[in-house]
C-alpha cells in the first residue's frame, strides 16, 4: 500500500466509525447512530401579552397579566436532527391567531379600570418560521454509554431566532378592519417622528422548554412551551398616547380617515360625555408585545437500524 495513503485511510475510517458509532436500543431490536433526525407534527394554544386586555388591576408584568380567555388555536410542522441525545437543531413553521379585548375587564373595581373605559380590541393572524437549537441539560451532562438504553423521558431548553408576520384588526360594527394602514397612533407622521411606521414582519426571539418522551423507536411526543420575544410593541397597534384626530384627515384617504377616527379612540361609545385630549394615555410603550404557544408535538424518528 502506498504509504502516502494510509493517514487519509485512517481518517476515513476514524470518521466513518464515529458517524455511525452505536449503542444497543429499545428492547434489543434497534440501534442508534450518533445522528438522529426527527420530523413532527404540533397542535396546541396562542396567546399574547399587550397593551389590550389583561387581568384584573392596572397591569403587571409578564404571565401575571395574561388572560386565559384569549387563548387560540396554533399548529405547526418542523424538522431536525439531534446529536447523541445531547443537542439538536430544527427547523419550524407555525400559524395561529392572537386577541385581546379591553371589555374583558367590564367587571374590574379596582384603578385597573380605565382600560375598560378604553375600550379598544384586536386579533391577529400570526405566521411564522422559527430556526431553534435544543440542548438537553440531564443527557449533556450524564451521556448514555454504548450498550446502554437512553431514559425514555428528556426535559430540554431551546431558544432561537425567527421571522413572523401578523396583521392587526378591529371589529367595527361587525366588520374586522385592517389597523396598520389606518396610522391610529401618528405613525409616520411629521408631528409625530418618533412614531415610525409599523412594519408587519418581524423578527422574534424565541425560547421556552419542553420534556420528550419516547412511545417506540420510531415515535416520541413532546409538551413544549415557546415564549417569543418581539421587537414591536405594535401587535395589538397600540403603544403610545392619543394624537389630534384632525390629523387623520391630512394624511389618510377620506374613508381611511374616518375608520381612523373612529377606532382610534372608543372612549365615547362608553361615555357619550367623554372628550379625549391630545397625549392622553392609550398605551404603554415601555415595554414591547409578546406572544407564546402551548404545544403538543407528535414526531417522527429516522435513523434508528434494525437489528
């Protein structure tokens, strides 16, 4: 043999060896590579955290202020691998819905009230695509030996990033309207330059946990919950504080600028009485929207050989 060729032999065969190293599996009748892929299917529930809606109060932090009621229907696809149990990588689309409505809180006693008063809603369509990376604490730190059955049950974490679209409406005399057009909030305005104009793609940070459990060698399930991290405050279009309504008319086509006037500001429905001053509150622009999924996947596994 020329022995310029043996290293890269010995290379081929280190490499070969460790791409399909395997350890015995699943009642003596499967084996496992190093790599295994996974394809899943998900269904499960939606919901959000906005400036609408909420809990009773004047509106706290996080899952403090999230009502249960709003909660949607989500469903999803993804597709992956994971390495030695320890690590994975997948792919995932998703599509669902988010809503919140300040009626909700018709009866709130407390100083909360004033976004009752407000009276404003929305839905949502949300669609998204999200690239995520698992990391499996238990089986990193303690890894499964050759000739070893890995533990049916593995808790992960995952985070990742995506991009999601979602389209802001509201329910004007039974019909949904579509808000971003309608600038309810100055945006793009010249008297308002800080209030720039919504984009209705963006980009989120989602991270959550979820624990695997295998049914066979060929199916696992999963129960996942995935928080994403937006970058808007705009899901529900509303962030910020009440603009002159006169100014509706300057920029917007006349059947735009009177949806504008009337979904901005639906205080009056409520109380006739009721005049709304320039720069009131309307929302909160400290802190941006989010929105999360409660999910049940059901997966594929590809991989495993037959004895």
């Amino acid at each position: 043999m020329n022995t310029k060729a043996l290293p890269l032999l010995l290379l081929y065969i280190a490499t070969v060896n460790s791409l399909f190293s395997q350890h015995y599996y699943y009642n003596n009748y499967y084996y496992d590579r190093d790599l295994l892929f996974e394809v899943s299917a998900s269904a499960g529930a939606m919901n959000c955290l906005t400036d609408i809606g909420g809990t009773e109060g004047i509106g706290r932090g996080f899952l403090k202020d999230l009502n249960i009621a709003n909660t949607r229907f989500s469903a999803g696809v993804s597709g992956g691998f994971i390495y030695r149990y320890a690590i994975g990588l997948r792919i995932e689309a998703n599509t669902g819905a988010i809503q919140a409505y300040d009626s909700i809180l018709k009866n709130d006693p407390s100083e909360g009230r004033y976004r009752y008063k407000r009276n404003l809603n929305f839905r949502s369509p949300v669609s998204e695509l999200l690239l995520l990376a698992e990391l499996y604490p238990l089986k990193a730190l303690f890894p499964v030996k050759e000739d070893e059955k890995a533990p049916a049950f593995a808790p992960y974490i995952t985070g990742g990033i995506g991009v999601f679209r979602f389209r802001p409406q509201a329910n004007l005399n039974g019909i949904w309207v579509d808000l971003a057009p309608l600038h309810t909030e100055g945006q793009g305005f010249a008297e308002y330059p800080e209030r720039k104009t919504y984009r209705l793609t963006q980009l989120c940070f989602p991270v959550g946990v979820g624990c695997k459990y295998e049914l066979s060698a060929l199916f696992n399930i999963r129960l996942e919950i995935l928080h994403r991290i937006t970058r808007t405050d705009y899901l529900d279009d509303v962030s910020t504080r009440y603009i002159d309504p006169s100014l509706f008319d300057q920029y917007l086509s006349p059947e735009n600028a009177l949806m504008a006037r009337t979904l901005h500001d639906r205080q009056a429905v409520l109380e006739p009485q009721h005049i709304t001053v320039p720069g009131s509150k309307r929302g909160h622009s400290n802190k941006n929207d989010s929105y999360f999924t409660l999910q049940l996947k059901l997966g594929l596994i590809m991989g495993r050989e037959r004895r």
